[in-house]
C-alpha cells in the first residue's frame, strides 16, 4: 500500500531514462491522438536507477463522450526473458564455435540411417557441403566393405527387440573408411549412440566420428616395419633374440635350433637353460657382463662360446640392449648373436698377412673374393669357402671359369673382360659348381683393384641366392600347377555337365521304353512261338523255308534284346548282392556267348583273388554284353580273328580285361562310345555299352574303352581285395 501511495501522483516520465524519453513521448502523443491499444518494448528506470527491459502495453482511456482522457498502461519486466535469451544466444554461439572448427564430425541419423544433422567439420574432413552429405546415401559415403559393417552393425542393434528395452543403451565404436570427393578415402573412427525422446522410445542415432587415417598409416607402417623384419631377420645370418624379463624366457628371429644342430624348437627358450650351454670357461664373463648391463646399462658386446647338440662349440659375438619400462626397471633385453666361428679360425691364420681384408672380413658375412685379370682367384673369404666347399690352398689354384656353368661360359668371360675394360656391369647372376657337384646361384658384383695407378685384380662380392631362385621356380611350378587345377576343374564341370545331359537322354529313352516296351515284347512273343510252331510242323523244310525261319527266329532274338536294352536303361530290378566268383562267372559268359572255333579264345584268370560282392546277374550282362562286343568285331574283318580275356587284382580292386584285334573304336566315338545312340555297328541302337556302365555302376564299377595297335580293350574294374596269391592260369 505505501508503494501504491508513492507512486500515485508522480510524474510517469520518472520512470524513463533520457534514452527512452522520445519514445515515450510519442506514446503518449498517440494515445492522446486516439490511437488503438500497442504493446513496445522499451527501456524503464527503477528507483535506484538501475535499468530493466519492459514490455508496455497501453491504450487511450476515454471519456463519456469518447474523447481520450487519459491512458492505461501495463507494464511486463522483461529482465528474466532477455537474460534467457542472451544465454541462449551466447550457448548457440559456443555451439557454432565448437561444430564448426572441431575435427570431429558429428551427425544425428533416424532410424533408417537417414542422416538428419551433420556438423560442418564434414567439408573439411571430406570435401562435401553439409547439404550434399545430408541428401547423399550411406552406401555412396562408404567403401563397400565399410557399407557392410556398417549395415551389420544396424542390423544388430536395431532389432525391434533392443528397441523396445528402454533402459537399453546403444553404444558401438566402428572403424569405417569413407569416400572423399576428390576420390580418396578417410578412415573415421565411429562412436554410435542411441537418442531417445522423453519417453524412452528411441528417435535417432548420434554419430560422433574421428578423423583415424594417421593412425591407419601408422599401424600399416608398424605392420609393414614387423614383416620386414620378419623377413630380414630370417634372412640374415646373425640371430636376434628379445628376453623378456617377466617371464624369464628368450625368443629367437632366425633358427637358433640349425645353427646349434638341434631339432625345430629344441633348442631351450628359458634364459637359465640358454646360458647352461656357454663354455664351462666362459660362463663366468657372460654373467658378469650381463650383470654389469642391467644394473648400470654397461654396453654389452662379448665374445663366448655356445655348445652344439652334439658337444662342439660356436664361436659366438653377442651384441645386446636392455629396454627399461617409464620407472627405470628392466622390461625387455634385445641383442644380436653372430656366429663368427669362422671369423675366428680365419683369425688365427690370416692375421699376418690378411690385414687388408681385416675390414670386410669382420663386417661382412656375403662372399668376397679376389681374383686376377685372367679370372684365377687369388684370395678367398671363408663365406665363399664354406659355402662350395673349398679350403684356401685349394681355391687359390682355381680359375673361375672351372666353375661356371659350361652354358654361361661366353656370358662369364664377356663379363670379366668388361671388368678389365673399367665397365660398371653392375650385378650379374651366375650358376656355380661346388667341390660337391652341386649348382648353386649366386649374384655377383666386381670392381678393379689398382697398385701405383694400374689394375691388377678384381674384387668382388657375391651372395647365394639359390634359395630364392628355387623358391621363385617354385612359385612358377606352384603357379602351373594351379593353372593345372583349373583346367581340371573345368574339364571335370564340363564332364559333370555331359553327364548330366546324358542322363538327360537317358531319362527320355526310359519313358519311351517303358511305354512300348511291353507293346513290342508281346508280338514279338507270339512272332516267335509262331515260328517255333512252323518248326515242329514242317517236317522236311526246304531249304529256302529254313533260312527264312532261322531270319525270323533271329530278328525276334536281336528286337528283343534292344527292347531289354532299352528298359534296362531305368529299370535295373533289386541287386541281389553275392560273393561272386569271376573266374567261374567269366567261363559261363564265354560258354553262353557261342564264340566259334575260328576265332582264338584265350583267357588269363589270376589265382587267388577273392570274392567280388556284387550283384551276379548285372555283372553277367555287362560281361556278356562286351564279350559278344569282342566277338562281333573280329567277325567282320580279321583274317586271324582273337579275343582276349583276364583277370587280375591290383589293391582293393578286380580287374577284368577284354581284348580283340578287330578294327578298333573309330578315334571320333572314342570319348563317347558309352553314350547312349552311339555305336560302331550298322545295325543295333548303341545302347548295350550304356547299360553297362549303368549296371556297373550300380555295383560300385566303372568301365572305360581304348584302342590298341591292333583293335581295342575294355577294362572292368569292381570293388574287390587283392590276391592271397598269384599266378597264372591259361
């Protein structure tokens, strides 16, 4: 009440400061004017002075007769809205602040991985505006393989089943490559995040991605550095070795195992048990000095020996490090072991007059050598020497050319006259013989040697390289034999479909058979009973009347077996699987296929071969089926005509053989003659060979074709055992 009081009478124009002051006048000018009600912000001034931002509504208040009389005003303080409103402004400021210059590139996507926000970061990152990326598909953005983990990872995180808990927090970090717009790529680590509304039910993803691509280059380069050494280490003649002090075990690059004569990994891998095979006398030094290293990093670089399996000993130079953790404790000890029992006993010889070499002896493990102008080697390291098997005394009376391939002996001596003329030949690559025998391949470098301004020698440097030219020819081989692999396989798919299609064939040929089959057998029948009637009848035929009977009888025989033929092509019956005997099963067929006396029979049965289980009437028509073959052959145009029957055991298997010297498969049937329709004779359907396979297959056989010098083979083979014992049996 005492503030209402204070403020009646007063002067409105109190409350406004000097800034505000023609503002207001031309309110209240307006109002006295009849103006309609207005609302404007404007600047008012408390009691204090201080100022506050107001909303003022006001409108004339008139009187009876209309006229303004005075104003009604309200006033709204606005200090609390417009300090909001800066907080909201200088937060969307930071906010563009951060997107805009952070590396990161954040994205906000629905749930059908639509992308809704992408923060500016994405130009610089990538090249593309924030408006192409928003409108351009995921699987534009990504590498293929990247597309794929990225839609597995939706897919299983965005299970109907997942979405619908709640309390279920969706963070995923992937490792995605995207596609600039200048056609590179950049790697981004992806940091996804389900968003979820008031509710709990999911409306977004939230991807944060960071810029990896260093650190992709950095882990290949790492990758890259760990095979080289891989490779380095395996291929040099010194062994390197990491200790690791945790676990008090060693680990070699290079194979300490060879080196010391041992079996692959037999050689110990615990420190302890490495250095019980030091020297007894040199024991003592390697403790000391390994003492000496961890306690102060004192170099170790010492010269001991290693004991062999088999009790000698290697000279060996051993070059360490130690690699100490963040606290200064010993983690890990790395060093280098040189076989250098070579190096030694050249020592004891060579030290005299071998100063000169001294340098490249100690320092090189290649081959080195020295030889005059007309190729006789003058000087030798003992790389070389061990390697073809020389001593020194010996290699010093051998002219290079002695060793050389005789097929590289016009290359060599063009080389060394090069030499000789002061050409840089650069590396060549030659094969040489060893004391041995053996050819080894070496690539070798030479320069002149001079004394007072003129050459006298040549030295060079070698290195074997018969492994990787073996390895090399090994790829090539490896690399035919692949292509071998290929063709088989395609040859075996080119088959799998001609079989196909011949049962394709087969299938239609059943259908036919089975439906004339039976109307053909039937005539057929009483064609020949009829005939056998007229036999019985006619008494005293004469003999144009027997000829045509023994026609009749005959075509009967021949329509009847191409209808078997043909319904044994689907129809096979139930096997009846015995133990059968060949031998006894190969004499029934001969007898039964009437093979005349001018034609020579010869059969070879192997003894004691046991059993085949099979079915005996199926392989009794095969049989007999490809013996009349035979017979039929040599029928036609042999002044000697001759068939040939065995059988033999190899393994697991019996193998029945059947030969003739008739005209042979005609070289254009030969890869199809067991096809159905196909034959070499003038009369028949070509399909008995067919069935044979069938039935033969059926049985667990097979049956292939092939000529000879004089006529052809087919060969049965069928599950069997071999022979208890063997012998012929004519």
């Amino acid at each position: 009440a005492d503030r209402d009081a204070e403020m009646v009478g007063r002067d409105g124009f109190e409350l406004i400061p000097p800034e505000s002051l023609d503002q207001a006048r031309e309110l209240f000018r307006l109002a006295r004017e009849g103006s309609i009600a207005k609302a404007v912000e404007m600047a008012l001034q408390r009691r204090d002075g201080t100022r506050f931002p107001a909303l003022i509504h006001y409108s004339p208040l008139p009187d009876a007769a209309g006229r303004p009389v005075g104003m009604i005003i309200i006033v709204h303080d606005l200090t609390f809205r417009k300090q909001a409103e800066a907080a909201i402004q200088a937060s969307e400021a930071r906010y563009r602040l951060i997107a805009e210059n952070m590396s990161d590139t954040v994205r906000l996507l629905d749930l059908n991985l639509n992308t809704v926000y992408i923060s500016p970061s994405v130009t610089r990152n990538r090249g593309y505006s924030v408006e192409e990326v928003k409108t351009m598909p995921l699987e534009r953005e990504l590498t293929p393989a990247s597309y794929r983990v990225a839609r597995k990872a939706a897919r299983e995180e965005l299970t109907p089943e997942r979405l619908a808990q709640k309390d279920l927090a969706m963070s995923r970090t992937l490792e995605l490559e995207f596609i600039r717009q200048d056609g590179t790529t950049l790697w981004e680590e992806v940091t996804l995040n389900l968003v979820r509304d008031p509710d709990g039910n999911p409306t977004h993803i939230l991807a944060v991605g960071r810029p990896i691509n260093e650190r992709k280059m950095a882990e290949q380069e790492l990758k890259v550095s760990r095979e080289r050494f891989q490779v380095a280490a395996h291929l040099v003649s010194d062994l390197i070795f990491e200790w690791n002090r945790s676990s008090n075990t060693l680990e070699w690059h290079g194979d300490i195992d060879r080196l010391l004569g041992y079996a692959p990994g037999e050689y110990p891998r615990g420190l302890p048990e490495a250095l019980a095979t030091v020297h007894p006398d040199d024991i003592a030094r390697v403790h000391q000095a390994l003492a000496d290293h961890l306690k102060n990093d004192a170099p170790f670089d010492l010269e001991y020996r290693l004991r062999r399996k088999d009790g000698s000993y290697l000279d060996i130079l051993s070059r360490g490090r130690l690699v100490r953790d963040e606290a200064g404790n010993p983690r890990k000890w790395i060093g280098i072991n040189t076989d250098i029992t070579d190096r030694k006993r050249a020592e004891s010889t060579l030290r005299e007059t071998e100063e000169r070499y001294r340098s490249l002896f100690d320092r090189s493990m290649e081959m080195v050598f020295i030889i005059d102008l007309e190729g006789n080697f003058l000087d030798v390291n003992p790389s070389a020497l061990e390697l073809f098997g020389y001593n020194l005394a010996e290699a010093k009376g051998i002219n290079f050319t002695e060793m050389l391939d005789p097929d590289q002996l016009g290359p060599g001596l063009q080389t060394l006259a090069a030499v000789v003329a002061g050409v840089n030949t650069g590396v060549s690559v030659f094969r040489l013989r060893t004391r041995d025998g053996r050819m080894v391949t070496v690539e070798v470098k030479g320069a002149l040697l001079y004394r007072d301004g003129q050459p006298y020698a040549i030295q060079g440097i070698a290195r074997d390289i018969t492994d990787r030219v073996e390895m090399e020819e090994k790829l090539r081989a490896h690399r035919r034999e692949l292509e071998r692999e290929v063709a088989e396989r395609t040859r075996a798919l080119q088959d799998a479909q001609e079989e196909l299609i011949r049962r394709e064939r087969l299938a239609a040929l059943g259908q036919m058979a089975g439906s004339v089959g039976h109307e053909l057998l039937n005539p057929l029948g009483g064609i020949q009973n009829a005939s056998y009637f007229l036999n019985l009848v006619c008494s005293d035929p004469d003999e144009k009347v027997r000829k045509h009977l023994a026609i009749i009888d005959r075509e009967v025989k021949r329509s009847k077996k191409i209808i078997t033929d043909l319904l044994g092509l689907t129809r096979t019956g139930p096997r009846q699987v015995l133990p059968v005997d060949l031998a006894r099963l190969l004499d029934e067929v001969l007898e039964e296929a009437e093979i005349p006396d001018w034609i020579s029979l010869s059969r070879s049965y192997q003894v004691g071969l046991p059993p085949c289980e099979c079915d005996p009437a199926q392989i009794k028509q095969v049989l007999f089926n490809v013996v009349v073959n035979a017979r039929q052959a040599v029928e036609r145009n042999r002044p000697k005509p001759a068939v040939r029957v065995s059988l033999t055991g190899e393994q697991d298997v019996l193998v029945i053989a059947v030969e003739d010297n008739g005209p042979g498969i005609p070289q254009k049937l030969l890869d199809r003659i067991f096809e159905p329709l196909v034959s070499t004779k003038t009369i028949g359907f070509g399909l008995g060979l067919t069935v044979c396979r069938q039935l033969l297959g059926i049985n667990g056989g097979e049956i292939t074709a092939e000529n000879l010098a004089e006529g052809a083979r087919f060969t049965i083979r069928l599950p069997g055992g071999a022979a208890k014992d063997s012998g012929p049996d004519d």
